[in-house]
C-alpha cells in the first residue's frame, strides 16, 4: 500500500477533490463505535490496565497510552521498564481502529498483533509472553471470564491480544466540532476554521492527512522536499523494508486530537501545533505560511478534537499466592 512518493508531488489536491459536496470531502467523519462484543471489550479493558502485564508490575498499556491525556504519555519519547527511555514517541490509541497497520513503520499489521509487542519489550513492560499468560492465568476471575469469551477457553497471548484489541477498537473520538460541520452544521466552527480547512486542502496538506483520522492511511517520507533535522536514529520502514527509498518514510499520523498529543513527530520534538504546521509546510511542502494562515489551520487541526471515550476504571481482581511475583524495578 505505500504510496510512492511522485504520487505526492505529482498531486493536485484540486484534481483529486474537486468537488463540494460533504460526502466527498476529503477527510470523513469518525463513527461512534459499535459494540458488538461487550464482554471481551470489558475484558480488554481490564487487560489494558492491568500493570501485571509488566515484569516489574508498574506499567500497563495506559502508561505509555493514558486515556485520560489522548490516549498518549505526553514525552517526547517513551519511559519503560527499568525507567529506560524509548526510541520514540509514543503514538495515540484513539481512533487507532483506522489505521492502515501499527507502529510508526506500520510493521504490525493490526491492533491484536501489535499489543503482544510492548508486553515482551524489554524497553517498555519488559515482561515475556509465557510470564504474561502465567500471571494472568494464575487469577480466577480471570479464568472465568476468557471462558467466558473465548471457545477454547484459553487464557494465551492470543486471547489476551484479542480482548485488548476488541477494546481497542471502541476507544474512537466521534463528535468532534469539525464532524458536527461536515455532517452540515455550519456553525458549528469558525469562519477563521473553514478558512484552515480551505487552506489545509489549497496547500496540499490533505494530499498525505485524509480519510476518517486525518492520516494514519499511507506511508509517507519525513521530509519530501528538505530534510527533517534529528538526532532521533528512526529509519522508518527502511528497517523492515531494507530498501533504500523507504528510508524516512513513516505512517503519516492521524490529525485527529491532535491538539491533545503534543509532542509532535516521530522524535517527539516539537510541541507547539504552530511549529509542527510551519515544519510541515517548509519540508513537505516546501511553502512558507503567513502567520494568519499558520494560525487558521492550526485552529482547523484543534476543531479535529472529538468526545474522548468515557472510561471508568476497571476494578481488577487480586492476585493470590499462585500469581508470579512482580519484580519491580531499583535505580
Ligand atoms: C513503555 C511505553 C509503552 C507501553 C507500556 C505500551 N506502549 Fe504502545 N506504543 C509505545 C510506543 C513508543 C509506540 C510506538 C513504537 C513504534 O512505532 O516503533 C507504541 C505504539 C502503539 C500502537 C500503535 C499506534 C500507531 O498509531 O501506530 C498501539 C495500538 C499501542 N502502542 C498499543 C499498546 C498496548 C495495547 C499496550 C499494552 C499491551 C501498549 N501499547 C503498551 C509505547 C508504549
Ligand atoms: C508528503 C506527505 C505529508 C504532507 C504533504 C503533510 N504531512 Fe504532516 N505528516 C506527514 C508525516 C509522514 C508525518 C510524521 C512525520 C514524522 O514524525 O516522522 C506528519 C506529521 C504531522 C504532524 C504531527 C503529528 C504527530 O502526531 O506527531 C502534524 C501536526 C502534521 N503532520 C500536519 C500537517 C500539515 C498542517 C500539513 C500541511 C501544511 C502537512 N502535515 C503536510 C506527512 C505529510
């Protein structure tokens, strides 16, 4: 599905939408979720916080991804087990149902696939599977409810991906003032807004951050027109590619919450919106933006912030002389 990259320079976004009409704009709007599996949601839920997931017993997904901040940690890079410092910053859970495969270099190709890596990395939870299944096994109540939700019953790195991934799925931010206006209110964002929108389409923003999420729908490279400036040592989908051209290119974001997931870039540098539209439009882009037009597309990008999903903490059951101790981590 990578896009090649003449594609990008070649594109007139005119060509491409041309038309007016709100079912063909575009980005589109996020769905409210449809649950058709509450109870492995519910499971999932309790997975996703559950810290025993961890060698330590400290870090559980909603470390690195806190609901209650964007589904992110708010770091320039992630902090894991043993407090050791991640090479990269840690993308957002929400409205992650739509992206085209996980990770920045998309080399997960879906949410279940991608939550049995943190839980064995030994930067992030620093546990294994086998210790995993072990500790969640060792719980009861646990038991009861994989049987519950699963055929065979069985409490493995596969059913506990699955409850998480079946979680996952839910956690979408529909709602948002932008969405209120596609689906026809007009009021329901400024003149100063529409005119960001105008301008993120005009500029050729869209080209790379469309569909329902804004992004997170092709890969693309950091830095199409001048080279983005890092110490971060990312490659992108180089490292799974081993192709010269893929060097750089990562998943193009999502530009939904976006106001909330500062710090911005695969490097987590910078964190204001208005430097991130400005380095988008020199390096991609390679345009200088006014200062009205920065500021009106960054108030388009703060009208993608939707309903965040309303969590209520999971009360997880205990553990019992059975369950492997945690091995929390000393400086
Ligand atoms: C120590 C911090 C940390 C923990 C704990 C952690 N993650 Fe992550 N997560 C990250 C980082 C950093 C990335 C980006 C890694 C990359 O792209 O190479 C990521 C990527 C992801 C992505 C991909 C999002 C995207 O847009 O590509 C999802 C989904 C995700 N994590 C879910 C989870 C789940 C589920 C758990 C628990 C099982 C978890 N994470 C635990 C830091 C963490
Ligand atoms: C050629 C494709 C492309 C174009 C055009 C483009 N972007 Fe991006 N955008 C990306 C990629 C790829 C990233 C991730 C880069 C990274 O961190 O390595 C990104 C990241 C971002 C981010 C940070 C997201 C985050 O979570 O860290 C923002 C904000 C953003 N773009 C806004 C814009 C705006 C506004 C424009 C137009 C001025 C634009 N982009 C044009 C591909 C593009």
């Amino acid at each position: 599905m990578k896009q090649p990259l003449i594609l990008i320079l070649a594109m007139s976004t005119n060509l491409l939408f041309a038309t007016s009409s709100v079912a063909q704009e575009p980005i589109s709007i996020i769905e409210a979720a449809n649950i058709t599996e509450p109870e492995k949601v519910a499971l999932g839920k309790m997975l996703y916080f559950d810290p025993r997931l961890s060698k330590s017993g400290y870090i559980s997904c909603n470390s690195c991804h806190n609901l209650a901040t964007a589904g992110v940690d708010s770091l320039a890079t992630s902090i894991g087990d043993q407090w050791q410092q991640g090479p990269i910053n840690s993308p957002t859970v929400l409205n992650s149902r739509y992206n085209i495969a996980q990770f920045w270099d998309g080399r997960a190709k879906d949410l279940k696939e991608q939550a049995g890596g943190p839980i064995a990395n030994p930067k992030e939870m620093g546990s294994t599977h086998s210790l995993a299944v072990t500790t969640i096994a060792s719980i009861p109540e646990y038991q009861k409810l994989f049987a519950d939700n699963f055929d065979n019953n069985a409490i493995s790195i596969d059913t506990i991906t699955d409850a998480i991934a079946a979680f996952e799925e839910t956690l979408v931010t529909p709602n948002s003032p932008f969405d209120q206006y596609l689906m026809g209110n007009k009021q329901a964002i400024s003149s100063n807004t529409i005119n960001g929108y105008r301008l993120f389409k005009e500029v050729g923003c869209v080209g790379c951050h469309n569909g329902p999420a804004a992004g997170n729908n092709m890969y693309m490279k950091m830095g199409v027109v001048k080279t983005f400036v890092t110490t971060n040592p990312a490659i992108g989908r180089q490292a799974l590619t081993g192709k010269a051209i893929d060097k750089n290119v990562f998943k193009v974001p999502t530009l939904r919450n976006i106001e909330l997931t500062y710090p911005y870039f695969h490097d987590g540098s910078v964190w204001t919106l208005e430097e991130a539209v400005t380095i988008m439009a020199d390096i991609q882009l390679g345009k200088k933006l006014s200062e009205k037009d920065t500021q009106d597309i960054v108030l388009f990008l703060q009208s993608l912030t939707g309903d965040q999903p309303q969590i209520v903490l999971p009360i997880l059951p205990p553990s019992n002389k059975n369950t492997p101790k945690p091995t929390p981590f000393i400086l």
